[in-house]
C-alpha cells in the first residue's frame, strides 16, 4: 500500500506527479505572465490584474510607450530634416525611420508642418537649459557671457544634429512666427544681460539687435571649427583663445 499524505489523503507518488506538471507549467506560462498583466488586451483573456495599482501600473507603461513612439518620430525627423530638407522629407519616409505606423504620425502632430515647429521648440528647449547651466555662479559680465559661449559649445558637441537643424532651419519658411517668437522668447534671460553690458559699456555701445547677431556669428563660426576638431574642446588654453576672439570684437 503506497504511503498516504495526511493533509490531502492522496499517495505521495500523485502528489509528486501534480507538483512535477505544476513547475513544469509555472515554466512555460511565467515569462508570458507579465506581458498579459501589464497591458490590457483584447485577447479574451482575463486573468490579468484589474487592482488600482496595476491599472496605475499599465497605465504608466503605456504612457512610457507612448512618449517613446513621439520621440522616435521627432528623432527621425531631425535626421531626415537635416539629410533631406523640409519639403523633400515625406511624412512616410519619417516614420518608417522611426519605425511606426505610416499614419502614427498624426496621432501626436497634425501635420508636418506641426512637427517641424515642434521639433524647433524642442531643440530651442534644449539649448537654453544647457546654455544657463552654472551661470548663477559667475560674477562678472565676461565670466558670465564665457560660461555662455563653453555650454553653447558643448550643447553643440552633444546635439550636432539639433545644432545643424538651427543653422539649416533658423530662417525657413516652415518655421511659423508664433514659434519663431517663442523660441527667441526662451532667451530673454540671456539677451537681458548683454543689454546690460551695452548700457553699463562693458562691450560697445551698438544696438542690442547687431551686437546679439553678432555674437551669434562668431559663436556659430567657433562652433563648426569644434565639431571639426572635437579633440580642442578638452583643451583649455584653445578654448580660451577663441574665447578671447569673441571678447575682444565686442569690449569696450
């Protein structure tokens, strides 16, 4: 007679033969386990977790997902923008570099136009949280406007593509002056203080308007000679140097 479980009254060799077939399906359903209960599906299946906290759960993943398709798109475009220009870039072309759905576009921009005016306030967004970094910390006008030009110079290291996007697109049609006016608006820090070097005449006594394109100019120049020559960023003393061209154009 085989031996008896005294809590389940089953042989113990049927119990082994239960828990042999229960491992060996825990093995095969467990990696499919999470799949089904972080998204909900239309699949007929119902075993998946409906508690607040997993619906806050999918919820969140599912925003995550979203958010990443909207970047790849905006990534794409950058790109194909910068290969291609404006109007030779199809909406297909961009999102089959992104790697979605021909229509995916739509669901985020209403049309192309939309997301190239998105994509200049992202950039624009970009560009001015890096060119802030560490400004509080500086003193003077010029150790202020240096720490300017060394984040401008790194942002477009960084982000050459968003840096060749602003040189290729700044005057274009496609950008809309509500955005044009948006972006410059991102800036109203730093045009405030070079306003404030004319007046106090730390740099030459000109309007603000000339003297900001002028240091955009130099600026722009300085920066394609680094993306040409990445290895001088690390260089103190060159970058001093070519700091020191932009100073001495506009002091006083």
């Amino acid at each position: 007679m085989q031996p008896l479980c005294c809590r389940s009254h089953l042989p113990v060799s049927t119990l082994h033969s239960v828990l042999r077939h229960y491992i060996l399906f825990s093995s095969l359903v467990s990696p499919f386990y999470f799949y089904f209960t972080s998204f909900p599906c239309n699949l007929g299946l119902h075993f998946y977790d409906n508690t607040p906290t997993s619906s806050r759960f999918r919820k969140r993943l599912v925003r995550r997902y979203e958010l990443d398709k909207r970047d790849r798109i905006l990534r794409a475009a950058l790109k194909l923008f910068n290969l291609y220009g404006f109007d030779n870039t199809p909406t297909a072309r961009i999102t089959k570099e992104a790697g979605v759905a021909t229509g995916t576009l739509f669901n985020y921009f209403g049309s192309k136009e939309e997301l190239i005016n998105v994509l200049y306030l992202t950039c624009k967004e970009s560009l001015t949280r890096r060119l802030t970094l560490g400004l509080e910390q500086e003193s003077t006008f010029r150790s202020k406007l240096k720490r300017i030009y060394i984040n401008y110079i790194g942002w477009s290291l960084d982000h050459t593509d968003e840096f060749l996007f602003f040189q290729q697109f700044c005057n274009a049609s496609c950008i809309g002056e509500t955005t044009r006016k948006e972006g410059l608006s991102k800036f109203n820090n730093i045009m405030e203080l070079i306003a404030e070097g004319i007046e106090q005449e730390i740099i030459k006594n000109v309007s603000l308007d000339y003297m900001s394109n002028l240091l955009m100019g130099i600026l722009n120049a300085n920066t394609y000679y680094f993306i040409d020559n990445p290895s001088l960023a690390a260089d103190d003393g060159f970058v001093e140097t070519s700091f020191n061209f932009l100073w001495d154009s506009i002091k006083n």
